[in-house]
C-alpha cells in the first residue's frame, strides 16, 4: 500500500447573479471571478436583493497513476471560512467537474447537470477541524466510491464544488456560503503537510501537519502497490 499526493490547480468560480433565482440557477453561461468557492445565497443588501449562485473548480494531473488500483482519496484543501445562515444550506459537495481548462463561461450551465456527490463536508464538520488545527488550516474531504471513479488515472481529474442548496436549487432568504482559498503555490502561515516531490505531479508525505509557505492543496490517493519514479 502506498500514498501519494497530486497537487491540485485551482480555476476559481462561476458566477451569476439575477433578481430571480431560477434565471441564476439555470443560466447557461456566467463570467469567471477570483472568488475561490462555492455560493448559493440572497446578498443581503437593501438595494441590491439578487441572488449570487458560484460554482468552482479544481483540477489535478494524476497521469502518474496509471496501473493502480485506487483504494481511498481524499482532498485536502486550504479553508477561508464557512458560513451558514440556514442550517445545511451551505453543506458542499464535490461533483463531477467537466469544465475547460483554461474556464470557459459555459462550464457554469455544464454542471447544472451535475447533482451526483463524490464527496461533501458540512460547515460543522469543517468547523471541528479548524477548532484542531487552527485558522487557516487544511480540511480534509474523502471521496465516496462516487467520486473515487472519477479519478483519471492516464490523465486531468477535475472537480466541481457545489453547495447542496444549489444542486437541490433551494432559494436562499439570506447567504448560506463556503470559501475556499486553494492557492497554486502560496499559504501564508498555514498548518500544512510539508511534502517532498518525487516529480513534477508525485510527492510523498514527509512529516505531519506543521507551519510553512509554497504549499497547495492537493489530492491525496492511497492505492495498491509501490510507486517507482521513471
């Protein structure tokens, strides 16, 4: 049994906002923002009452695993904050990403679609860890068996988060919203897994969680066999 960790690249949000909620819900196309997580809620407002839907995206090379036989992944993602004014509003949810890379503003209606969970983590769940690790800590959400197939083992795994009031498309009466900051290369004074990289796309664990910078989310797959680098 072995374990390596795929570094995760992260394409930031779609977004649509609307005064109706169903002509958000189902549009078609919505504009990229830096925004890095998923929404569903009413802005709060007086003058400006539209509802905000983001839906975001990451996506991972793991090319590297071809052969293996996956037996558990899970992300493992830098965490903002979280909040949640309707109790499960604000559950998120990993579904199948089939977004473009770089984004295009059509991957926003391709995920409508898309209400299959590979994986979720509530804001209490998220809140336990932070309480154990500390502000601006990594979460930790595993992938059901779901979400385990998606895993492309000769190339690009993505993802899509999604909060269950979008997928379900509850109306929000306020703003039910997760923040997630995956950053590419930087976390300022985070609790992290500091990993050594075996190659551009593999790195092995080396140590628990302790502070450091140039780190990024990223998947962690335990699977069958030992890995070998070419």
């Amino acid at each position: 049994m072995s374990i390596a960790f795929f570094r995760m690249l992260n394409q930031n949000s779609l977004i649509v906002r609307s005064y109706n909620y169903n002509t958000a819900h189902d549009a078609a196309s919505g504009p990229d923002t830096s925004y890095l997580g998923p929404c569903n809620a009413r802005l709060p407002f007086e003058d400006e009452r539209r509802y905000d839907i983001r839906r975001a995206f990451i996506y991972s090379d793991t090319a590297a695993l071809e052969g293996k036989t996956l037996t558990a992944v899970r992300l493992i993602l830098r965490y903002n904050q979280c909040g949640e004014c309707t109790l499960g509003y604000a559950t998120m949810h990993i579904v199948e990403g089939v977004q473009h890379i770089p984004l295009i503003g059509t991957d926003y209606g391709d995920e409508l679609s898309k209400t299959i969970s590979g994986g979720s983590i509530t804001c209490a769940e998220l809140l336990s860890q932070i309480e154990s690790l500390g502000y601006l800590a990594y979460i930790s959400v595993p992938l059901n068996p779901t979400g385990l197939a998606w895993i492309n083992l000769s190339g690009i795994t993505k993802f899509c988060f999604r909060l269950i009031s979008d997928i379900n498309a509850w109306i929000p009466t306020c703003q039910p919203i997760y923040v997630l900051s995956y950053y590419n290369n930087y976390v300022m004074g985070a609790a992290t897994k500091t990993a050594t990289y075996v190659d551009k796309r593999i790195a092995y664990l080396n140590g628990t969680h302790r502070g450091g910078t140039q780190q990024a989310s990223y998947l962690e797959v335990t699977y069958d066999g030992e890995y070998s680098p070419e």
